[in-house]
C-alpha cells in the first residue's frame, strides 16, 4: 500500500513539473531551427539559422570561411562548447533556445570543460544555446 502511493505521488510530482533545460524553461514555440553547418576542431563549430525568431544582430548575416573561402550565411559560433550534445555532426539540423543577454547568467552550467587551444575559424558572433527537446 505504501509502496503504490508513492508511486501515484511520484508520476503526479513528475507531471506538475515544469520542462527545464540547463536551468533554463523552454517554450517550444519559441524554438528556433538550427543547421550545424562547420564542427571544426577543438569545438570550433558554426551553427546556421534555418528559421524562427532571432535578433538579426546576434548573428553573422554573411560570414566566410577564412581557410576555405565557403560562405555561410546566418550563422554563429558556438560559446556554449560544454552542452552542446556531441552526437550532433555536420549537417544535422536541430531546435534551440538563445540567451540572450552580455555575460553568462549565473544559472547557466558553468562552461568549464576541456577544450583544446588548436585554431580552427568560426564567426566573431557566438552565442549560448539551449537545446529543444524535439
């Protein structure tokens, strides 16, 4: 008897809870369409805006490949090099939320993980992501 009520209180805590994602809440209507177009070495990696609602000033409109002369256009570099899933490669196109904001804000996961020094080129504009739960 005990055992069956705290399961019927555990699946009604797990339903009243709200979607989080790195501390963050997520409005999936707010999710924008990504393309990881460049996974360069080291995390270097440029993400592409396929569609949905983002500052234009946040990101590259036209932004060009200094080694390989390829234009991109719409994109940003990655700056949130520690959460981003690694199973992502290039091509795949994925939905994401943008903070939006000058600095880290103090919930956001600490983006201490290791990360090589090897140059490879991605655009001056980075912004930090969260990815949508499809």
């Amino acid at each position: 008897m005990r055992k069956s009520i705290l399961i019927v209180l555990s699946f009604f805590l797990f339903l009243s809870c709200t979607k989080e994602s790195n501390g963050s809440k997520i409005n999936p209507n707010e999710c924008i369409k990504g393309k990881l177009v460049l996974k360069g070495i080291c995390q270097n990696y440029v993400i592409e805006v396929i569609s949905g609602n983002i500052d234009p000033t946040l990101i590259e409109g036209t932004w060009e490949n200094p080694l390989t002369h390829e234009v991109y256009k719409n994109v940003f570099g990655l700056a949130s090099i520690c959460t981003f899933p690694p199973t992502l490669n290039e091509g795949d196109e994925f939905y994401f939320t943008v903070f939006n904001f000058i600095g880290i804000p103090e919930d956001f996961p600490p983006q201490d993980c290791v990360q090589c020094q090897a140059y490879s080129p991605i655009p001056d504009k980075r912004l930090f992501i969260n990815i949508c739960d499809n």
